[in-house]
C-alpha cells in the first residue's frame, strides 16, 4: 500500500491521479472546503483582463490549465477556458453582483447625501437601502446619534415637558414616562430624511441679535429631538460654576414624519413655532402663540421670576441702585424679543501649537453688569478676547481685551506687588514703549506715504547707480513670542494691589505668567470707548484674570467646559472674517 502511495504520489497515470484527488476530497473535512470557498471569495482582484472597468472583483488570479486540472476544478478545453463543470462561484462582473451583506457595508460608508442617488440604480440597491443598518451608521457619524431609537430617551433635559404623557393600558393609573410613543415606529431612515438633514444648517453655535446682550445657541440633535440650548452665565460672582442651560426651541417628527418645530420659552409648556433659513449661516425662529409667554400676575410676576433665574435673587436682595436699573433696562429690552429672534453662527477658534494655552469660551466677572461669555483666540503675539454677551457699555462681538504675548511682565515680590502704584509703574512702562513704537510706525508710513510719489524717479536714479534702496523697517521682530518666553517665565505668587477690586475674592495664590494688555471701556451706549492698559495674569489652563488700571478691579475668566459639537471653525481665515463681522452685528 504505502509503494502504491509512493508511486501514485510521484508517476501515477492520470487516471489514478484523479482517482487519489476523489479520495481526498471525499475525506476532508468540511471545514477545509469552507475555508477554501471562503478564500475563494473574499479574495479580490483589481484590473482582471476579462473584468470590466477595471473595477474591484472578487476571486483569486486566474488560473491556468495546470492548476484547473491539480485543483480538480473541471475539464479544460483546447482554447485554454475552464468549461460549465467548473466548480466555485462566478466571480461578480460588477457591483450589483456583490452580496447583500458587502453592499450594506459599502453603501453605510457614503453620506447620506449620496445614498438617495444609489437608490436610483436598481431595484437591487433600493431595497438594500432599506436596511436599518446603513441609516443608524449616518445618524451616528453625521450627526453624534448614539442610542437605540426603541430605546433612547431625551438627555440633559430635567422638564418632564419635553416627554409626553401615555397612559399604558396595563396600568390603570396614567403617569408621565420617560417613553416616547409616537416614535416606536420610527426607524433611522425616516429620522435622517425628515428630520437631521432638513435642519442639519442650524446644527452649532449661535449668537441671537439682541442688541448689546448678545447670547450664546447651541443647537444640537439631542435623543430624538433637535434642541436649541440658550447658555446663561452662572450666577454672579461664583464664576466657576457651570453654565446654565434653558430650552428656547425644539423640532421632532410626528406620526406623519413631518418635522414639526416648537417654542419652548414661557412657563405654559411647549407651543407652536417656525424656524426660517434663508440666508447663510443665518436663522430666525418664530413664535406663533406668545400667550404662552405670559403669566397670570402679569409683567410684575414675569420680571421676578425672570430676575430669579437670571440673576439667582430678588429685586430687594440687589441694593446697589446704579445694579438694579442695569437689571431693570435688560428685562425690558430682552423682553420685545421674546416673539421673534434672529441668529448668526459663530465658531471656536482653531487651536495653533504656539498658542499659550487652550483657545475656546470663557466666562467672566464684569462688576455691576454680572457675568459674561467671552471667546479667547490667539493670532501670532496676540491674544484677544472677544465678548459674545454684553451690556450696554461694551455691547456683545467688541473686543474686551487685547494682550501683547511679545511683552512679558515679571511681577515684583509680594510687598510690591501690594502696592497698586507699584504695578501701575511696570505695566504703564510698557504702554508708554508701545505708544513710542505704534508712533514711529505711524511716522515711518507716513514717509512712505510721502515718497511714494517720487517711487519712480527714485528707482532710476539707484538703478543708475547700481544701488539698491534699504526697505523700511518697523519694530524689532525678535521680540520673545508665547513660546520662548513660556521657558523663561515660572510660576510664581500672585496676590492683588490693595485698593483693586474683586467680584469673587476666591482666586488662586498663584500665577504661571503675565503680560501687558489693553481692556475696552466705555460710557453708556458705547459712547467714548477707550482702550485702557491693563495685566494680563494667566493662572493655569482653566482660568486667567486681566487688572483693569484705571478701573481698580479685577475680572477672572473659567473655561466652559461644555462639549459643543458641530461649532469649530474651517480654517482660520474664517475665523477671521466672523469676528470682523460680529462687531458690525451689534455695534
């Protein structure tokens, strides 16, 4: 037997070849032959010579005639092709041909945008397209869905008015369920189409056209709703609170799968309303009951409360008399918007490595006027910090403070740094040497201004003489930047001049760096603004504080520390270009 073995192994006939190939087909195993197939399968090929396209295909490299016969794959004919006994799958001429479980995951790959087009190219595509699977994957990447629709309850939200009330008929008594019955039909698809890709242009950060207040929108897809957030300051001083949050607006689907738009503002609940796009990266929202607004005890009743919730007290806690006509002229500003409102989108500012820490929003401590949003940035030696909620000195979109990173301040020890005088002295050092050098900038573009007429004549005269004339200069470019003077600076003990005056006495002892600076002043409506010097003490990643000179006082900016999706800023040139225009929205 074991000569037989050896001979057929190494000269056997055909027919004994065959004869031993049946054999061991008919006792491998199944799992062989399943890896085989599945090797078969899964194998592509791009550019086969008989494919079309040169598309991606599946199978192995084509085999020749020796292989099809050692293989046992089927008969060859003189011409070289494998005749219709061979064994395997066909391997797929195109797309189409592809099974349903690999189409899936291709199509789940395309946005979502592009799928209804896929659809049109058979009947075999658009019934794939009907799979769940492909619809939650875009919700999911395109719009931060992570929940299971039969499942998913509306998070963040503490008002049992943004559920809906149902009375389940195995429990007699009815009760408010964290269940929404009118989308236990729904499926990704429906909620994609008639719901996140229609409003998909309101998805981000907004700033509402209200005057010198300002504000802060974040839309976002929350659950099964899209909610508009209005982000409110924590209350004055505890400026390292977390920010607030109230529901302006929201859209859902009905049963219909028509997205229906509700004003959430006012005490009665939800209520009918309209969101209008017109233009880019501009809204408005609309509200078609302001009944619901109102409240029985009429505009007494609606300002204590909306004094409570905006500034956490009453009207007789507040006994500074120049701070209770300031919350007195919001309340009826604000309130002729409560009817229809207009906002622009704005972004975060993009993050550069040389920046001196994280850019992104903060709030701050601006005396009698409460707390403010404002939006830190960095543009080379230059960090601004740009007001997105006001008042009505310095409105919301101006530039509340300007920092010179090129310009370092070193701090004397703590008994100096007590003395306002002292830290007046160094920091009005500094802003002389800019005002000298921001004049000489001015003398030198003026002289170029002069002699720009006589450009010409002088170009010929050098040329005549060979000569080369010198390019005018400005200020010294080797000045230190954010990040060589990081490596030179240490933090060290900080403690505020007597006689500065301090919102929120809770600041930290120390400091990591500080810098000259320029804050924006101003009378009531914005009249005779001024930028006045001022140090910029930067205390950690999370907080900085600017001493505002002439002022005396002391504000302290904290980080928000909220996730704020579909809110950063392309490139910087658009950036840019939003903080040029924000100051022509509310000045």
């Amino acid at each position: 037997m074991a000569v037989c073995a050896r001979l057929c192994g190494v000269g056997q006939s055909r027919r004994c070849r065959r004869r031993q190939r049946q054999n061991q087909q008919d006792q491998g195993s199944d799992s062989d032959m399943d890896e085989e197939e599945e090797e078969r399968i899964v194998g592509l090929k791009q550019g086969d010579a008989g494919g079309s396209g040169g598309g991606l295909e599946r199978g192995a490299a084509t085999a020749g005639p020796s292989d099809a016969c050692e293989n046992g794959s089927g008969h060859v004919n003189r011409g070289g092709s494998l005749d219709s006994t061979s064994r395997g799958p066909p391997r797929p001429q195109s797309l189409a041909d592809l099974p349903p479980e690999l189409l899936v995951e291709t199509f789940s790959l395309l946005p979502g945008t592009a799928l209804p087009n896929v659809a049109l190219v058979c009947k075999k595509f658009r019934q794939i397209l009907n799979t769940e699977t492909i619809w939650r994957r875009r919700c999911m990447e395109e719009f931060g869905m992570k929940e299971d629709l039969r499942k998913m309850e509306v998070g963040g939200v503490s008002s049992r008015d943004l559920y809906v009330k149902r009375v389940n008929p195995r429990v007699k008594s009815g009760r408010f369920m964290k269940l929404l019955p009118d989308y236990e039909h729904m499926d990704y698809r429906d909620v994609y189409t008639h719901l996140l890709h229609p409003y998909r242009q309101i998805l981000g950060l907004w700033q509402p056209d209200i005057g010198p207040y300002g504000g802060l929108l974040n839309v976002v897809v929350d659950g099964l709703f899209i909610l508009g957030w209005m982000y409110l300051p924590p209350h004055d001083p505890r400026v390292e609170d977390p920010m607030r949050r109230r529901p302006l607006f929201r859209i859902h689907l009905l049963e219909s799968k028509k997205a229906t738009v509700e004003c959430m503002y006012g005490h009665k609940g939800p209520h009918k309303g309209d969101i209008q796009t017109g233009k880019k990266d501009e809204f408005s929202t609309k509200c078609n009951q302001t009944d619901h607004h109102r409240m029985p005890g009429g505009r007494q009743e609606e300002f204590r409360t909306w004094l409570e919730e905006e500034w956490g007290r009453t009207l007789e806690e507040i006994f500074h008399e120049h701070m209770q006509e300031l919350i007195l002229m919001k309340f009826i500003y604000t309130s002729q918007y409560d009817n229809c409102l207009t906002y622009r989108r704005i972004y975060l500012p993009p993050t550069m490595p040389s920046d001196l820490l994280h850019p992104g929003l903060f709030k701050g401590t601006y005396g009698s006027h409460g707390l403010e949003i404002v939006m830190l940035s960095f543009h080379g030696n230059s960090a601004r910090a740009t007001k997105l909620t006001g008042d009505p000195n310095v409105p919301a979109g101006q530039l509340t403070l300007d920092v010179d990173l090129s310009r370092p301040v070193v701090l004397p020890d703590l008994e100096h740094q007590r003395n306002i005088e002292e830290l007046s002295r160094l920091v009005l050092g500094v802003h002389e040497e800019v005002q000298r050098e921001q004049q000489q900038q001015q003398q030198q573009q003026q002289q170029a201004m002069d002699t720009s007429l006589a450009e010409g004549a002088c170009s010929d005269v050098a040329a005549a003489e060979g000569v080369e004339p010198e390019p005018v200069t400005g200020t010294d470019s080797s000045q230190p930047g954010p990040s060589s003077s990081s490596s030179t600076l240490e933090a060290q003990p900080f403690v505020l001049p007597l006689g500065v005056m301090a919102r929120n006495e809770v600041y930290p002892r120390t400091c990591r760096k500080c810098f000259y600076g320029t804050g924006l002043i101003a009378g009531h409506g914005f009249t005779s603004p001024e930028r006045t010097p001022g140090l910029f003490v930067l205390f950690d990643a999370d907080r900085f504080g600017f001493i505002w000179l002439e002022l005396k006082s002391f504000s302290l900016y904290s980080r928000l520390t909220d996730h704020l999706a579909h809110s950063h800023a392309p490139n910087m040139e658009r950036f840019e270009a939003m903080l040029c225009n924000m100051q022509s929205w509310t000045s």
